[in-house]
C-alpha cells in the first residue's frame, strides 16, 4: 500500500504516458473487478487511479480518469468531493469542465464550494464569464458565501474581456454583500483601468485606498507607473516613483525598468541614465531586460558608443545579452556602414547569440 501511495504522489512514470489506448481502457474493468471483490479500499483505489492518469496531463489519461469517474458512478461507491474537485480541476477547457459538472450534478451530487471555484476560474481563463455569472447564481442558490477572492476572479476575467462597465459594477458591488475588496483586487481594478486607457481613474483609485484603510503597496504603483508610460506621461510616472520613497516603499527592478523604457521610448536618454544610476544608489541590481532597454534606446539615438559601454558593463556584471540585445547592437553598427566592426563583433559573440 506505501508504494502505490508514493507512486501516485509523484510524477507518474514513463511507461504511463506510453499505454496504448486499449491498455487505458482495460483499467476501468480492472477496477470494476477491484469493486466486487473489495469495496472497502475501492474508493481508495480509484482515486488514486485518477490522480495518476489526472497527473499525465494528455487527453489520454483523462478520458481513463473520466473512465473511472463513470465506472464509480454504475456502483454502489460514489466518489468523494475530493475525487471530483481533483478531476475537475485538470480538464482545461471549458466545455468539457461544465460537461463534466453537469454530470455531476445529474448523478445526484452536490457540488461544494471548491467545485464551483474551479468552474468559475476555468471559465474567466477562457473568458467565458457569461457562463461565470450562471455560476454565481448557482454558488448563491446553495447558500454559500461569495468571497473577495471569487469576484476579484471574475473582476479580472471581465477586465480581459473588454467588459469595463460590468468588472466596475462587480467592484462596487462587493459592499452590498459587505465585503472589503483587498489590495490584490485593487491591483485587478487598476490594472484593468489602465489596460482600458483610463490611466487618470486608476490614479484616483490609488488615492481611494488610503482611505479604505488599504495601502498601496510596490504592485499597485508598479501597474500605475507602466500604465501612464504607456500612455506617454513619463513625468507623471516619476511623480509616482518619488510616492513610493515618501510612503516607505522601495522600487524594485520592475518599477526601474519600467520608468527607463518609458524614457527611452520618448528619446529622453539622460533621465534614463539617471534612474540606472539610481538604481545603484539604493542597491537595485539591474538586470539584462534593464540594459537592453538602455542600450536600444542609444541605439536608436546613434549613441553606439555609449550602448558599447553598456554592453561591457553587462559582461562585467556576469549578465548574458540575449539575442534581442545583439541583434540591436548589429543592426545599428551596420546602419552607421560599420560592417566590419558588426562582423567583428559577430565572431566575437558567436557563441553567445547565435
């Protein structure tokens, strides 16, 4: 019995992933036979049966784990919520999650919350979400509780659909069922504000939450920060940066490299320069994306020389250009009719970048 058990809370073995489809199909009537013979451990059996082939993640496995759900069903043994959660949880697509609920549910069985959470984020993944609402419905008509978790779920989902006006109208309905939205679903509204061009209200909402009682924390500044780059108010983005330090926050790698492409993209290099030389006054270490923003940046400026140096300066902090970086450093050399400083440049590189 330990071994089985350890089998099926590791990774499955190699040979499972080679069963032909009629070897997969014999284990239903292997564990049909394990039912009349012993129905004490067949549970037990089958849902460790189903983790495995759940584990497999091909289409395969999951039609024997889905195999042994029905075979369950035919018997006397019905299967544990934990059994449907887990099976549940590995089918990816949509139509064959609710497929697999509506089974369920006609089989007689009630789903538990952690069922219907499953649905509810297989279907904002997929943006489905007017299937996420029927489930709301449902989630209510049980008697369970909604939670801030649940609807900043379906918040975000809405948000990737393009559906502003009903993510807005699920935010602000969270104080009717007298839920307090967290600095994770802030981040949802913020984020999704700023996807959707409206860079001055997910400004406002950032003001909002010091007076919910709920501090902006680096997350909420760096989503900020990348929308008003975007939109092209670097100035506005390094009002932000100087919000953190007064608000006792430290910037990190993200927030750098964010306000440095946003000033590189406006062709604002010396503004930059002083954010990487910052960088280095509070101990943010930068990173390759933060070097190969700057040094494209010079590139298109015909700054060579200085996107050199900060090649060197890569080399020199153990970091590996990858081959954006090289690319960009060979396309402007050749532009500038230094083709053989490129090709040069190529052979000393080689191995890095091809």
């Amino acid at each position: 019995m330990a071994t089985s058990t350890v089998f099926c809370n590791s990774s499955p073995p190699t040979f499972l992933h080679s069963l032909s489809s009629k070897a997969l199909h014999s284990s239903s009537s292997v564990v049909e036979r394990r039912i009349d013979s012993d129905t004490v451990s067949a549970r037990r059996v089958i849902k460790r049966r189903i983790q495995c082939f759940c584990q497999m993640r091909t289409n395969g496995g999951l039609e024997e784990a889905f195999s042994l759900f029905k075979v369950m069903l035919k018997s006397s043994i019905k299967p544990s919520l934990s059994t449907l959660n887990l099976l549940l949880g590995s089918f990816k697509r949509p139509d064959q999650a609710l497929s697999l609920y509506k089974t369920i549910v006609g089989a007689g069985i009630s789903p538990d919350i952690q069922m219907l959470h499953t649905l509810v984020k297989c279907f904002c993944q997929f943006q489905r979400t007017h299937w996420v609402l029927g489930a709301i419905g449902t989630i209510q008509k049980l008697g369970y509780p909604l939670s801030v978790i649940l609807l900043t779920m379906v918040m975000k989902g809405l948000w990737n659909e393009g559906r502003v006006a009903r993510a807005i109208e699920i935010f602000h309905g969270m104080e009717s069922y007298k839920l307090l939205p967290d600095i994770y679903t802030f981040n949802t509204r913020i984020n999704g504000l700023c996807k959707a061009h409206k860079v001055e209200e997910a400004i406002a909402l950032l003001k909002e939450m010091g007076r919910r009682v709920c501090q902006p924390n680096s997350m909420n500044y760096n989503i900020l920060m990348n929308g008003l780059c975007k939109e092209g108010q670097t100035e506005d983005a390094m009002h932000l940066l100087q919000k953190m330090y007064h608000n006792g926050l430290n910037p990190d790698v993200f927030a750098f490299n964010t306000l440095i492409n946003g000033f590189c993209k406006a062709h604002k290099m010396e503004e930059g320069l002083a954010l990487h030389k910052e960088m280095g006054k509070i101990g943010c270490k930068p990173n390759v994306v933060t070097y190969s923003t700057l040094i494209n940046g010079f590139c298109k400026g015909e700054r060579i020389k200085e996107a050199m140096s900060f090649l060197e300066e890569m080399y020199h902090n153990g970091l590996k250009p990858d081959v954006v970086t090289y690319s960009t450093l060979i396309n402007a050399l050749c532009k500038r009719n230094k083709v053989e400083v490129a090709l040069g440049f190529t052979q000393r590189n080689g191995d890095d970048w091809m």
